[in-house]
C-alpha cells in the first residue's frame, strides 16, 4: 500500500469522540457549520446508556436536578454545569436526546425530576433521561408489578438472583431465572454484544421468546440484561414485548455493554451521512495552534492525515481515554499541554476512605476556561484564541460522583460550539469558503 | 459453645503453627482470630524466608535460627517455597567495610555464602545496578505466607478434627483459682457471643499479643510496634532475592513473589494498630532507595502498596528503635503471674515461626500430660486441594488443563476460574462457616493483580449471588468494602497507567453501582424518590 499524506479542512475540528465530542459535532451542525471529528471511540462503550444530569450534589441525592442546578451556582460557582444558562442546558439536552432519537435510537425526553433506573447490582441510579428500552422498569418498579428477571447461562457478571437481592427490599415482587440463549446454551461464555446482534434476528427473538413465555407464569413484566439489538434495538425491544404480550425492559450489564456500543455504532454511521467529517478510530497526535487557526496531525491505515480547521473544541476527556495523564509529580493534560489545575501533591490527590462521598481531589482536577469557554494558561490568560475545550476534562466537577458525565458533556460542548462558531463566522466573512470536506 | 485441649488466639503463622505442631501430637485445637486468617503481620511482609544473612553482621544467634529454620522448611513445605536464591549487593556509597566483613559473619553463623564479581552478579540479575562494587549469594528462598497458614490449618483440621472460627474476637476470660476455664468470644459479624472452654490457652496473636495479655492480667508482654511498608510491581523484576549490603534501612530488599516482586520496607514506630496504611511519602521513599540498587525501579509500575507491623520484643530499658529491637522470640509461661495454663508467644519472624510452634507446642504438651514430641521438623505438610489457589499461577495451569468451557474466569488478571471459588467455598479452612469476598481473597489470588479487585470483585460477587452464598444486600455491601480495603493500598502508588483503571473502576462502583452511597441498612433512597413517570 502506497502511503499517501493527505490534508483536509473544516471550519471546526471536534477533537475527542466520547459524548462531548459527539454532541458538539451535532451542535454544529446544526449551527451550519462544517466539522470535522477525530478521535478514538474505544471509551464510549463504556457508558451505561443513562444519560445523567445532576444526581447528587454537596446536600446529597437530587430528585429535582434543574432546581439543584439553582443552588449549584450558589455552592460550586466554578461547576462547568453552574456556568451554562438553565435554558441552554435543557435546550442542548433536549436537542440531544431528540436527536438520538431521530437517529433511530430512542430516548426519554428530559423530565422535571430525575428517574431512579436499575443497575446490574440491583441497586438504583438517578438519571434524567434513558434509552426507550430500559423506561419500562421505572413503571415497574414503581408499581411493584410481579417481575420475572431472565439471565443467561455464561453471561459472566451479570446475575439476576444478585439484582433481585437488591432490590428485593423495594421490590417485592421480583424473581430471577436463569436460562440458556438459544443456539448458545453449551455452558460456555456468552458475550452480551453477540447476543445482541443475534436477537436482530427474527426468528432468533421468536426462540427466545418461546423460552421465555412459559417461564412468565404471573409475571406483569420481563427484565433482560441490555441485549435487545445493537442497531435497532426499539425495534426488537417493541417486537419481544408483543411476542410476550408484557412490558420488557433493559439493565445495564458491566461495562463495556450494549448501550455503550449502540451509542458508538449510531455516531459512528449517522454522523457521516449528516455531514461530518468523521476519523473515529485514530488520535490526534499533534495539535498546532496558528493565529489564523488550528492544524491537526493523525495518521491512519493509508498515511498520515492533515486538518486544517478555523477552530478546535478540545473534547478528550481525562485519564480514561487519555485527555489527562498523571506522573508521580503532577497531572497534565496530553495534547496540548495547557495548564491543569490541581492538588498540591500527591497526597491530595486521594482521600483514605475510597467511598467518602465528598470525591477525589484528582477528580475535580482539570483545564479551567474563561466565559467564551477557552482554555486558561497557568496565570489565567488565554491559552490561545481558537481554542476551546468542553466535556469531562474541564476542572472543577466530579462526574463520577455527581452524576453529571452527560450534563456536563452536553451542555459545555453546546457552549463551546456557540462560541467556537462565532470565531469561524468572524473567518468565513473574511476568507472565501473552501472545498468542503469530502 | 465450644469445648477443646487447647484455645489458640490469633490465626497468623504462628498461631497456625502451633495449631498443627499440637495436632500432630493428637492434641484438639481452637483457633480464633477476630479477623481472619493472615490479617496481621502474617499477610503484611516480604514472604522472605531468610537464610540468615540479613541478620549476620548484627545479630548472630538470629542469623543461624534462620538458616536452621529455612533448610527444614525446604525440606518439609517445598510447595509453599521457592528456592530461588539470593544475592547480597553493595553499590557505591555503601560501606565497603561493612560489606567486607559480610562473608566472615555468614560464614561464623553456618550460612552458605560465596563471593562473586559485579560482572557475575550482573549476569545472574541484570536488572542491577551498574554501580555494584561487591556482591555474595546466600540460599534466600520465598515462601507463600498464606499458603503455609492455609496449610498448617488444612493440616490441623484432619489430624483432630480442629476447629478455625473467623471473625471471632476474645472479649474476657473466665479465670478460677489461678486457671483459666474459659474465653468469651463475639463474633464480628453477627454480634452473638460464644464460650470457649480450653485446658489451655495459647496467645499467638502477634501484634496483638500485649493486649491479650492484659485480658488476661498479665503485664510482663511488652512490645515495639513497627510499622512496615511494602510495594509490590506489576512483573517480577528479578529471579532471586537481593539484599543490599548495608546496615538494614529502608528500601533495600526486593522479593520475587511469582509473578510480582516486592521492595520493601520501611520501618517506623507505631502506638496504635489500627487504621495502619501505606503513604505516599513511603512509597516515594522505597522508590528512591529502590533505584540505588535496581535502577528501572524508577519506571515500574506498581500495582499496591501495603503494611504490616512488626511485633517486637522490648527488653527492659531498650531504646525504642524498630531496626535495632530483637527479631527473636520468647515464650512466656505466666507461671509467675499466677496463671497455670496461659502461654505467650511473641517476637520472631516468619521463617522461625515453626520453631516458635514447637517450643510453644512443648509447654502446652507438657502441660496436659502429653508426652509426643514434635513432629514439625520432620513430617512433611499434606497439599490440600482447596488451599493451593494462592499460588501465582496456579489457577491458570488449572484451568487449561481442565478444559472446561463453562468454568468461566472471574478474576481476569489472575486467571482464577468459577470452580477455584467454588472450591474454596466449599473446603477452604475457616471460609465455610462465614464467606465473604475477603476471605476468598486470602485463599486465592482474586484480587491481587493489576486491578486490584475492582473488576474481579463484582464478577465474583455475581457469582456468589448465583450459587446463593449471598441472597440479601450483604453481599455488594462486602464488595463495597472489600474495594474500599484494596483501595488504601493502590492510592500511593497511583500514576502513570493506574490512573486510567482507577477512573474507570470508579466510575463503575460510584457512578454506576452507587456503592459510595449504599446505606447500611440496605437502602439508598427513601421510597417517595421513586418516581412514576
């Protein structure tokens, strides 16, 4: 194969492909702006598929996270999340949501009051706002309705006799069965993202089903760990609870699973049919930062690939998928190595009790930005002028354990895209349009 | 209510060692221990079985304890061991006088020791230092120090129908006309209280010695806390043991322990037992020392940092130095303080607990008119089936040569199938009566490797809950707190590509699980949260 060096150019380079990446992509192009995304995909199968707003604060859980969002710019003014408007943030989440939706995979629009949605460990998680395939379980639950949880056998770690357990003292009325998939019952390991694709099947659904029905006896409702398709899952998800004949739901297997995969797959197909340009599978492995705008360096299977952008958002997330990285002497942030604001030492990074509900110091570590959304040098000052950052790398949060990944993701990539497009508007009334992206 | 010839408190190697060396004379036992196997010292060090040359130049009498001690177990535990050989290394600004006199000590103590050149022993470790100046092999070995307390334990159970209770914690004795007749014991977990009666009673309970002492009135115990702190690599970094050759201090012994190494240690004074953890400062420090002799110490990385305390003996009037203190052992009668049947064994080390067993195993013998002799030195330790998974390595080799397709692996990094838990469920000594994910820790290798238990934790928890072991809320909140112990050892030594996996882990026990906000009383959220949309 010859290698060939090639070059593109966008007006906006989207650098970073987990939920911020994705959703600033969105956001620009529905702001008419032509983008260009990069970035390895590998950290969003890790998602649970619950897209989280605001689930616990300083004062402990939030059952009304806009209004939590109220005090949040009292308690944490420096919260990314307390920096965007109440109006921008519900209009980026509903937009997203609506989007995803439209995309083929459905979501609940975002409520008044968070959900509690169900775990693998029969625990219970608050969100805003969850795939159509998992919904049913709130009602459920809700409604202590007799329900018949199915797992599988070699479905390692996930067991439906630990989620009913758990959730047993809430939940009275849950049972757990274990049974085999059809065609992969022989005792050996069975993968939920196979059993996904197989359930695309129709007549695989109908053996399942026909595994499952007599097994129902009094159930009013059937939870399956998260295996119902991969592309269509509202499609298999509508057409198993007509075979059934009652509402089936979804939970969340370990990570990576299903929902995350989904998620992947969906951005990785539907993004390009809209018009970004998209390099999911390659790092940026150089970021240079010009007066008249930004080129980034990557290279993939046929060489080595140039964008020319009039403007970056930074969207590439911390430790996890390498936006950050950690030495014994100090954080920094990987790509262009703009300043991180965070603990003296080492010895502050961590608190001695692992669960204390306070967080991490290291957690809430991170690229500080100014009003537009632009990163800020160690004395405060602007890093650079066409660049701009969004998503879990900001400091002064704990998506972890605020439950806010999503919010935050959403609403500061809606916020950097506004800004950023306002610096490639100021470039385009002054250098004639380009060749687009092909 | 449990009735026996002899309560031994403390399920450390040597309480263990007693319990055997006492069963192999006939003799029943009780073993208790408030937490549970190895939770002391005996599951918080090197896993060094010394030759002896790490005491020559300081203490002899130690030094030839240990080379006496380490050729029996050889000979009788060689499952529990790996001879692999040590080295003894100086590099430049170590003492060449100290390390001068070092094969003339050894050699006065009986210890087998050879000199070599700097390019030798680079040859035989080349992971050392460019900067060695004088280098000796001693026979070092290693040793599993939960295999060996599996074992004695395993052993003890057979021979008379002995009895381990975990989790069991000596609240007072009951003593009448100078002996006492019995221990009230709680069980950690469930608050219930239980009667002991023994003919005997040993204290073995190491750090913990002094205190049991005292519950039985007796003062004459008298211990150094000295805190030790131990981090382990990812990858073994050496074949053999290597010593530098300088007066003990920190950072100066590196441990092949299987698959891993360990450099250890350091040594501070405690006053309190509880809550001892590594930190950051000590793990910067073991580095930093580390690299003198080993210089990629500097890029490794470590997967765990952990301590132990050291129990030693204080004689009368000793400086309180940890280094300096005696690692011998005594034995204490408490004859003179009035009780006929209470014995104290405190000090020593790992590689003389048997002799510590024997000589306890004597007096308690001799005491209950039993006239068998020790058997220790000679009988070699019987290989259970369900105490062998602390071994590096073994469950894999298990696993592939079972070929069970639906044996699934829960511990990923370790390679530890479904049937070693269910095996250790089922037969491991003291996991019986009480499983928990800590006790299947300590009889396995879940959890040891590079992610520390985070991820493995939850499968096997799963898996708990499957064969019903588990069928309320106590499991996760074992998980929770099983994470959050293996937790204290990873933060010091976190960088570099533990952040990742730290973040990652985090984000599945909080953010998804919710662990960090499971109440005690198995709820999360008051019922009226529960929204019907």
């Amino acid at each position: 194969m010859i290698k060939q060096p090639r070059r593109h150019q966008a007006e906006l380079l989207v650098i970073g492909s987990g939920l911020a990446g994705m959703a600033a992509s969105l956001f620009a192009l529905e702001r008419g702006v032509e983008v260009a995304l990069v970035g390895n995909t590998g950290v969003i199968a890790f998602t649970t598929g619950y897209l989280d707003l605001l689930g616990y604060d300083g004062r402990g859980f939030v059952d009304e996270p806009w209004r939590a969002l109220i005090r949040l710019r009292e308690d944490e003014p420096r919260h990314p999340l307390a920096n965007v408007a109440e109006d921008d943030i519900r209009a980026a989440f509903t937009s997203f949501t609506h989007t995803l939706t439209e995309m083929g995979l459905g979501y609940t629009a975002p409520g008044q009051h968070n959900v509690l949605a169900l775990t693998p460990a029969g625990t219970l998680k608050p969100t805003l706002s969850l795939p159509f395939t998992m919904q049913p379980a709130i009602a459920a639950m809700a409604r202590g309705l007799d329900t018949l949880v199915v797992d599988f056998i070699g479905l390692n770690g996930f067991s439906a006799r630990e989620l009913v357990a758990n959730l047993a003292p809430r939940w009275p009325g849950l049972r757990a069965r274990r049974i085999g998939f059809p065609d992969m019952d022989s005792g050996a390991e069975v993968y939920a993202e196979v059993l996904a694709r197989a359930l695309e099947v129709p007549a695989t659904r109908q053996r399942l089903a026909e595994r499952i029905g007599p097994l129902l006896g009094s159930a009013q409702a059937l939870g399956l760990p998260a295996i119902l398709g991969v592309h269509r899952p509202d499609q298999v998800h509508r057409e198993l609870q007509s075979l059934l004949g009652v509402p089936v739901f979804e939970i969340p297997t370990m990570p990576p699973a299903v929902p995350g995969v989904r998620l992947r797959e969906l951005f990785e197909t539907q993004l390009p049919q809209r018009g970004v340009a998209l390099e999911p599978q390659h790092r940026v492995k150089r970021l240079e930062l010009l007066s008249q705008g930004v080129t980034a360096q990557l290279e993939d299977a046929y060489g080595e690939v140039t964008i020319e952008a009039a403007a970056a958002v930074l969207a590439t997330g911390r430790f996890t998928s390498g936006g950050l990285s950690a030495s014994p002497n100090g954080i920094r942030e990987t790509l262009a190595n703009l300043a991180v604001l965070q603990p003296e030492g080492r010895t502050a990074w961590y608190r001695s009790d692992y669960f204390d509900p306070r967080g991490h110091a290291i957690n809430r570590s991170g690229v500080t930005v100014d009003e537009q959304w632009r990163p800020l040098d160690a004395a405060g000052k602007l890093a650079h002028p066409r660049l701009f950052a969004a998503g879990s790398l900001l400091a002064h949060q704990d998506w972890i354990r605020q439950r806010c990944g999503a919010g935050v993701a959403i609403a500061t990539a809606y916020k950097a895209v506004e800004c950023a497009a306002r610096t490639v508007r100021d470039r385009r009334d002054r250098v004639p349009a380009r060749r687009r992206f092909p | 209510m449990f009735e026996t010839e002899a309560l031994i408190i403390g399920g450390g190697v040597t309480g263990t060692g007693v319990m055997r060396d006492l069963a192999l004379r006939g003799i029943h036992c009780v073993l208790i221990d408030r937490r549970d196997l190895n939770a002391g010292a005996s599951g918080g060090n090197h896993g060094l079985l010394h030759s002896g040359g790490r005491y020559a130049v300081g203490d002899p009498d130690t030094a030839a304890e240990c080379r006496r001690e380490g050729d029996i177990l050889k000979a009788v535990a060689p499952e529990c061991i790996d001879a692999c050989g040590g080295l003894f290394v100086a590099v430049q600004g170590d003492d060449p006088e100290y390390a001068a006199r070092f094969l003339e000590h050894c050699r006065s103590a009986g210890i087998e020791c050879t000199a070599i050149t700097p390019a030798e022993a680079r040859e035989l470790e080349p992971c050392l230092s460019e900067k060695l100046f004088a280098a000796y092999t001693v026979p070092d070995a290693t040793i599993d120090p939960f295999r060996i307390t599996l074992e004695n334990v395993n052993h003890a159970q057979q021979l008379t129908q002995s009895i381990f209770l975990a989790h069991t914690e000596l609240e007072r004795f009951i003593v009448d006309g100078g002996t006492i007749r019995s221990a009230v014991c709680r069980d950690t977990r469930t608050g219930e209280t239980t009667t002991i009666h023994a003919r005997q009673v040993v204290n073995a309970a190491g750090a913990w010695a002094m205190r049991v002492a005292r519950l039985a009135g007796c003062s004459g115990v008298n211990l150094l806390y000295s805190k030790g702190t131990l981090i382990i690599s990812n990858a073994r970094i050496g074949q053999r043991v290597i010593n530098r050759l300088r007066r003990p201090g920190d950072g100066d012994i590196l441990v092949p322990g299987g698959t891993v190494s360990l450099l250890g240690t350091t040594s501070q004074t405690v006053q309190n037992l509880d809550d001892i953890h590594p930190t950051v400062a000590e793990v910067d420090d073991l580095v930093a020392e580390g690299i003198a002799m080993v210089p990629q110490v500097a890029h490794t990385r470590f997967i765990r940092a952990f301590s132990g305390v050291r129990p030693l003996l204080m004689a009368a009037g000793a400086d309180a130095d940890g280094r300096k203190a005696s690692r011998g052992f005594s034995l204490f009668d408490h004859e003179s303080e009035g009780l006929a049947n209470f014995a104290t064994v405190a000090g020593g080390k790992l590689t003389t607990f048997r002799l510590m067993a024997e000589k306890t195993g004597d007096l308690v013998a001799r005491r209950l008119g039993n006239s068998q002799p020790c058997r220790t030195e000679t009988t070699p330790l019987p290989s259970g089936d369900a105490v062998r998974w602390t071994e590096p390595g073994f469950a894999p080799r298990y696993w592939v040569a079972r070929r069970q397709p639906g044996d699934l692996i829960l511990c990923e990094c370790e390679m530890v199938p479904a049937s070693a838990i269910d095996s250790i469920v089922e037969n491991a000594p003291g996991a019986q009566l009480q499983v928990s994910l800590n006790a299947i820790a300590v009889r396995s290798r879940v959890g040891k490797g590079t992610c520390q238990g985070a991820f493995c934790s939850l499968r096997v928890t799963s898996h708990l809950y499957d064969r019903q072991v588990y069928d309320s809320p106590v499991g996760l909140r074992h998980t929770r707190d099983f994470v959050a112990q293996r937790f204290k050892g990873v933060a010091p030594v976190a960088w570099g590509e533990h952040l990742p996996q730290l973040e990652l882990a985090e984000a599945l026990h909080c953010g998804l699980l919710g662990l960090d906000r499971l109440a005690d009383d198995g709820g999360q959220f008051p019922p009226t949260a529960v929204q019907d949309p």
